[in-house]
C-alpha cells in the first residue's frame, strides 16, 4: 500500500528484524486491520485491511481519509492506547502480560484493541503489534454515525497459561509463538504442518485460548481413526433411520463446536468424497446431517493439521487443490525436536516435575551427563517420545538423580561414548517394532484399532509397517 513508515533502523537485532518481515508477510493476506510501531509511536507497518480505518486511530492519521495518506506530524495516541500501555509495561517488567485490551470513549472506540509485543532473545520489546478484530463494524468500519461499543474483556490468564504450554527459547519455537499470537486474532482457517509427536494439537489449543473464541468448545477429531461413513456422521450429524443403527437424531461435531473451534487432526488421511464434503462446509458455512436434506448453519473456526506436506499430496493428486487452499490461508510449520534441541533441557526439566507431582515422586534432577545424551538423541517422536521417556524413568529410578543409565539400556551405555543417535534409535526400532506386532495380534490384523492403540494416524502405521518390513 502507498504510504511513509518510519525505518526499523540498524539498532534492531537481526532476529527481530527477521520476524518483522515475516510478520508482513502474513499480515498483507489478513482481512483484520494490522500495524506495527516503534516505542517512539511510529508507524513502521500497515497492511491493506488498514487502509479500512476511518476517523479511527490518530497514531494512523485516522482524521484523513486511509492510512495511505501521510500525516504533517506525529499524532497524540489516545488515553488510554493498548501500544503505549505495552510499552510502559515492558519496562517495569520484561515479563509483562502479552496483550492489552481497552476502550476508547464516545465519539469512536479504539479500531485496533489488541497490541502484541515484538521482542528480542534478550526479551527487550521493540515493537508493538496492533491489531483489530474481524467481524465487528465497531472495529473497522467505513460509516461515519455508529455508537460506541464495549470491547468484552478477554480471559488473559487463560491466554497467558496457553502460551507458557509452548516450552522453548530457541528461534524457531519464539518465532511459532509469535505467529500463534498472530494468527489467534483472526478468523480464518489455519493448518499447522510437522511431524508426529511435534505438539500440532497443542498449537491449535493455544490459537484457540487466545483468540475471541476461548470461551467456546474446542472440539477434536481423529480424522484417520475413522472410516469415511463414520467420520461423515460424527462430523455432520445424522437423522434417524439414515443408516442401520441410526435409531435416533444426532447431532454432529461441528454443531456441537458452535461459536468455537474444530480441530481435524490428521486431515491428510481423509478421502476424496469427503474432502468434497468439508470443502462446501467450508465454503458454505452450513452442514448436512447424513441423511438429511435440510441444511444446518454452522459459525465454526476449522483448523487442521498433518504430519505429511500437503502441498506434495496435491502435487500427487492425493489431496484435494482447492481444498488445500481453504485450509491453508494461514499456514503454520511446528519445529521438529532436533531442530529445537538447545530446548531440550528445558523440556526434560518440566517433564521431570509433570511427572513427578504425578506419580508422587519426590523432586529429582536430571544429570548433566544425561541431558548431554538426551540432546545428542535424534528424537524421531519428537517431543511426544522424550515425555514418554522421561516418564519411564521416572517411574523406575530409585534415586533422587536422574542419570544416564535410566533412560537409555545396555546396549546404549557400551556406546555412549561412540554414535549414540544411531545405537538409540536402532534400539528404539527394535522395541518399536516388537510393540507394533504386539498390537497387531491383539486388534487380530485390524490396522484401523491398532492405529487408535499405538495413538498414531493410519498412515503413520502403513509406513511404519513397511519400514520394519511386517506383512
């Protein structure tokens, strides 16, 4: 858009100035209203949805027309603004609360109630994202006579819980969390890519608890634990006699889910039919129950997820392209463990306490020596498979100190001074592969119960199959 911004200038750290323009990046495809200010109350960003604004926010030239036009002179914020109040709170404490709401009085409410801090690995906050919320004409408007409306007070703590769950101080999980934030103040659909076991329903959890939705039902579905038929009624619903069994209405997730969010894990391994079913809800924002020639609106937040890149199952025509395209407006990528490992002690840490506390052990500490071991380890299950571990070894030790010695066995201790990352995991498949045979011969060769046993999607289990060569 035209316009003048102040320059981010040359004292911003390089990782700052990296997310800043990632930032723009998501923000220029947002409908919600996004802009950027320096703590001198600068406008640095502004993207296309603020060109909306009128007789809005001063700090925006709100007395011209769109933000594309340029002020003579650096506006006053109003009392009180959400960005100077950011601010301030940033440097009384660098553990300030993440967000802040208000309200401006009578003739016009704040159009951008929400502010996000933009801060540094040293935890300096640089930058304040402002945002406005969609769906509100009291937000962002074109109308010149509207009454002001009160901006309901959000659950900041639930919020501020949530995003603690996302443990880390690398790059990659402050930048996630930067995008979460983001990404939770808009309505459109999003779909979080990563592998197994890397925390996709968490991330959706959190986008839940800090977007206006909170209050609302956050619903999940296994998308590969169900067959077509039986995800279809689960989904959508269905009237009695639809089916053999269906001896009574019933309503579906996505009813069950109104006002909030659905959560479709696994989504990659849905079929085509379906897929064209989930494209018209999406499209159309109503259901049809099984059955039923009668259509059900639905106000519902879709988010999906999957372990498999959906953009090379398009590619392969395997998945749907315009369906890709409805989930994928706000696209996130979850870090693997071994991309993150200087996160790992951290992540030991916590676990060690979670499960402590849940077993009724008393306090135990991790070796130094062992957190060595654990960051050198591959992590193919990613974070889901070093909570497993760490609970395994919390539960056997019978000591205070967690040594090296309970978390990996015989044959990794002859090595640790060799290949650790490959002795493990060649352990690891060894046990892995014994417990997928047993699981078989439990569910008599039923791959679609073993699959909801071992907790993994369908596909998961087919590939597992073919690497340990199991018929």
């Amino acid at each position: 858009m035209a316009g003048s911004y102040s320059p981010i200038g040359p004292e911003v750290p390089e990782d700052v100035h990296s997310r800043i323009e990632g930032l723009k990046l998501l923000a220029h495809h947002l409908d919600e209203p996004i802009v950027i200010f320096n703590p001198q109350m600068e406008l640095v960003y502004a993207n296309p949805a603020a060109d909306l604004i009128t007789k809005g926010c001063p700090l925006t030239c709100g007395e011209t027309t769109t933000l594309s036009h340029s002020c003579d002179s650096q506006p006053t914020a109003c009392e009180p603004c959400p960005a100077t109040s950011l601010f301030q709170a940033s440097e009384k404490a660098s553990n300030a609360s993440f967000s802040y709401s208000s309200t401006v009085e009578s003739p016009a409410m704040c159009p951008l109630p929400r502010a996000v801090p933009l801060r540094s690995e040293q935890g300096a906050t640089h930058f304040a994202v402002m945002m406005g919320m969609r769906g509100s004409e009291s937000l962002v408007t074109r109308q010149q006579n509207i009454k002001a409306v009160q901006v309901p007070k959000e659950d900041t703590t639930r919020g501020e819980t949530a995003i603690q769950s996302l443990i880390g101080e690398s790059e990659s999980i402050q930048q996630l969390v930067e995008m979460i934030q983001l990404v939770a103040a808009s309505e459109a659909t999003v779909l979080i890519q990563g592998e197994s076991g890397t925390g996709k329903e968490l991330v959706a959890k959190t986008i839940h608890a800090l977007s206006r939705r909170q209050a609302q039902p956050f619903v999940v579905v296994e998308c590969s634990s169900l067959p077509e038929t039986l995800l279809e009624s689960e989904l959508f619903g269905h009237i009695r006699g639809a089916f053999t069994g269906a001896v009574a209405d019933r309503k579906g997730l996505f009813e069950e889910a109104q006002g909030g969010t659905i959560f479709l894990d696994e989504i990659a391994d849905t079929t085509p039919a379906f897929q064209a079913r989930l494209l018209r809800v999406l499209q159309e924002g109503e259901i049809k129950p099984v059955g039923s020639s009668q259509s059900i609106k639905v106000d519902v937040r879709v988010i999906s997820a999957g372990n498999r890149p959906l953009d090379e199952l398009v590619k392969t025509k395997q998945f749907r392209a315009d369906l890709y395209y409805r989930l994928a407006v706000l696209p996130l990528q979850v870090p693997s463990l071994r991309e993150r490992q200087e996160d790992i002690p951290l992540l030991a840490a916590h676990f060690v306490y979670a499960s402590s506390r849940r077993h009724g052990r008393s306090s135990l500490t991790v070796d130094p020596e062992a957190l060595r071991a654990l960051s050198k380890y591959a992590w193919p299950g990613n974070v889901r498979e070093l909570e497993n571990l760490i609970e395994r070894a919390v539960v056997i030790c019978r000591h205070t100190v967690l040594r090296t010695t309970d978390f990996f066995d015989q044959k990794d201790r002859s090595s640790l001074n060799g290949d650790l990352n490959s002795v493990s995991q060649a352990a690891r498949q060894v046990a892995e592969r014994d417990h997928i045979l047993q699981t078989l011969a439990k569910t008599k060769g039923d791959k679609t119960r073993a699959a909801r046993l071992l907790k993994i999607s369908r596909s998961s289990l087919y590939n597992k199959l073919r690497t340990y060569q199991i018929s």
